[in-house]
C-alpha cells in the first residue's frame, strides 16, 4: 500500500515571487509504506532581468522541510536551481 503525498510546498512563494518559474505547479511524492522520509526535487527558473536572492520559504506543512542544492539562495537572471 502506498500513501501520496501532494506537496503544495511553494503556493505562498510562487504567489510573492512572480519571477521564479517552477518546472510543475504541483509536485507530488510517493512513498511505500515503511518509508519515512520523501525527497523530491522542485526545479525553478529566475524570469527576471536582475538577480533574485529567496530569503525564506514556508512549507506548508511543519512535517516539509526545505534545502536549496548547494546551499545556493541568490540566482542570476535566467538562472535555474533545485529547491
């Protein structure tokens, strides 16, 4: 039996920050039973014309917890990165 898991991780910062664009609007994440931990990588792009620097993201729910790979949190316009 398999439990999904719908991330709607980045409602509130795709809605403030209108210049990041996200690969999906919706990522969702399977897990097997006995697992207890998910990954999944949410891949974006900076639209701007300037450089973009996120300095807080709320998951939404306490139980998600945020990385950006390598440790990255300002992006150069046209830019890509994995939250």
């Amino acid at each position: 039996m398999k439990c999904f898991y719908l991330i709607f991780l980045f409602l509130t910062a795709i809605l403030q920050a209108g210049d990041l664009k996200f690969e999906k609007d919706i990522y969702e994440a399977k897990a097997g039973f006995k697992d207890t931990e998910v990954i999944s990588d949410l891949k974006f792009t900076n639209t701007s014309s300037k450089a973009i620097t996120i300095k807080h993201v709320e998951p939404g729910c306490t139980c998600v917890t945020v990385e950006f790979f390598g440790g990255k949190s300002t992006y150069s316009a046209g830019e890509s990165g994995v939250m």
